[in-house]
C-alpha cells in the first residue's frame, strides 16, 4: 500500500471517522499517539481489532517527548516511557515503521551541541528499544525555523545519514517552510528514503495545510519523487480540520 493519511487529520474524539476514510479510500493509516488524552486512549483500546490491517506506521508522540533532554532526568523519561508504549501497541498492529523526531522543542545556540550530543544518544536508545518489538525508526527532517525548532538544516540532515542506519521520512512541509532544495534533498537521501509526510504551507509557516493551499511546489516534488523514490509511501500530515474524503481522495490522484 503506497498511501496513507496522518491520525492528527482528527481530534482525539473523533478517532473514530479515520476508520471511516481508511476504509472507503482504501489507503492505510498512521497513528499519531495522544497517551496523555483518555479520549485517545479509549480509542486505541477499544478499535484494536479494527485497526488490525490499517495501520502503516506510528508517528511517535509529540507531547511529552523531548530527545535532546539528557538521561536521568524527568524530561527523557517521559521520552522513552511515550515511545515505548508507542513501539508497543505499533507491534500490536504490524506497523512497518515508527517516525522519530530529534527533537520537539526549541534549540537554543547557547546549548546546540548538548542538544545535538542527547538527541543522538537517545535516538541510538529508541532503536535499541524498537529492535526489541521488531521495529525500526525513520528520522525525519523535524522542525520549523519560524518556531526554532530546526535542529538540523539540509546539509547537516544530509550528512547525518553518514553517521546513523536509520532510513529517514522527509516531511515536503518541513522542506519547503524551511527554504530547503527538493531536487538536492531527494536526490541525495534517495536510497534512504522509505516515506514522505505530505502538507503544504506558505513557505514560512508549518501550517499542514491541504494540497493547493498554500506555495508547494507539487510538480516539482513529483518530478523528483518519480525519478529517485518511487516506491516511497505517500502519507497526507494535514492538520486538525473538516476535509471530506472527496477531497482527499482527489489530492491522492495527484500522485497517479
């Protein structure tokens, strides 16, 4: 299966209709964990069986989950505990990979090379963790410089495939919000990577907006996803907001 849509398309309480569009697109599902909202929880819980043959991937969580906090303390804890549930019920549901941020929050110059140093020794953990469940993590280009949230820019992300096994997931919004080269960056990675996440902004903004509505950049990234990754999986990341299954299903055709 080449296509999936992102679980943060819906709140938390309504977990219920990504079923629903999994179902009638015939694409699969990547489940962005909430562990911190019962509403998820229940969900996760209770639609096991369903979920069974829909799920691609897992995302790891977002809240509570900062890499670039050192060992031993509460923020690294909180870390590995959301991971490794996330690995868990992943297993559960024969997901193919687990997509993994370096980091979540702010990088700070004053502490960029500690941030860097935790980052990558608590990627080096999660691995050995997901191992352990017969996973395996995707490094994506996380982070947005609007937000300060880039801790690595295109070179560097480039070159950090030199030092890890990881494959990676480019996520095309981090790209273009970041003023990053699609042709350099694809052309580059292209046997390392397994998968894209899918959203449009403005080229400032990591706003997840739908396909058309922001600046992307679409027939450029198709010339490049075709010559070097085709195989890749195609993973719609838009945000929180009411998006038909007609609408979605025309963005997947644009792929075709």
């Amino acid at each position: 299966m080449k296509y999936a849509i992102n679980t943060v398309l819906f709140p938390p309480d309504e977990l219920k209709r990504a079923l629903t569009y999994a179902r009638e697109l015939g694409v699969m599902l990547e489940i962005l964990p909430f562990w911190h909202e019962d509403s998820f929880c229940r969900f996760m819980d209770m639609h096991m069986t369903e979920l069974q043959g829909l799920v691609s991937s897992f995302h790891e969580p977002f809240y509570r989950c900062e890499h670039t906090a050192p060992k031993g303390t509460s923020a690294h804890r909180e870390a590995i505990e959301g991971c490794r549930k996330t690995y868990e019920y992943a297993a559960k549901l024969n997901a193919k990979h687990i997509v993994f941020h370096h980091n979540n929050d702010a990088v700070s110059p004053n502490t960029y090379a500690e941030q860097v140093t935790y980052a990558a020794e608590n990627l080096q953990e999660c691995n050995e963790i997901a191992a352990e469940y017969g996973l395996h993590n995707l490094v994506e280009n996380a982070g947005a410089i609007a937000k300060n949230t880039m801790l690595f820019d295109q070179e560097a992300f480039i070159t950090l495939f030199d030092k890890i096994d990881n494959d990676c997931l480019i996520d095309l919004g981090h790209v273009h919000c970041n003023g990053w080269d699609v042709e350099r960056i694809i052309s580059a990675l292209e046997t390392r990577i397994r998968a894209y996440h899918i959203h449009d902004n403005n080229g400032r903004e990591d706003a997840h907006l739908p396909l058309g509505q922001g600046s992307l950049d679409m027939p450029g990234f198709l010339t490049q996803y075709k010559k070097h990754t085709p195989g890749a999986m195609l993973i719609l990341e838009y945000g929180p907001s009411p998006i038909s299954i007609s609408q979605i299903r025309t963005d997947f055709e644009r792929f075709e």
